[in-house]
C-alpha cells in the first residue's frame, strides 16, 4: 500500500522522517515520542491480558 498523505503514515514512519533526516539525535525527544507511541499498546495489552490468558488455560481443553 502507497500513502501519499503524511497524516495516514503509522508512528514509526513519523519517527523516522523526523529524527532521520538530521546530523544529531534529540534523544530527549526520542524518549518522549516512544512512550506516547508505545503507552495505548501498553494499555491495551493490560486490559485484555486477563482474557487472553484465561482463554488459553489448559482447563479449558476438550478431552478426548
């Protein structure tokens, strides 16, 4: 798939553009554009890890 838009690209496509094209990293702002990246697949990982987990206990199992 080709994106044109710039508003379309995902986060690690942004990443890139910015820091990329420069002599010197801001690791600062690297640091601090990860985690605003990374916090909502964190989060979401915590809210279903629950069901997840229970869905594949092996209590669950059809025995044959």
């Amino acid at each position: 798939m080709l994106l044109l838009s710039p508003d379309l690209m995902p986060a690690s496509v942004s990443v890139n553009d910015f820091f990329g094209n420069r002599v010197m990293v801001a690791y600062g702002r690297l640091a601090a554009f990860s985690i605003v990246c990374s916090t909502p697949v964190i989060l979401l990982y915590v809210l279903i890890s629950r069901r997840l987990g229970a869905g594949f206990a092996p209590g669950g199992a059809v025995k044959g």
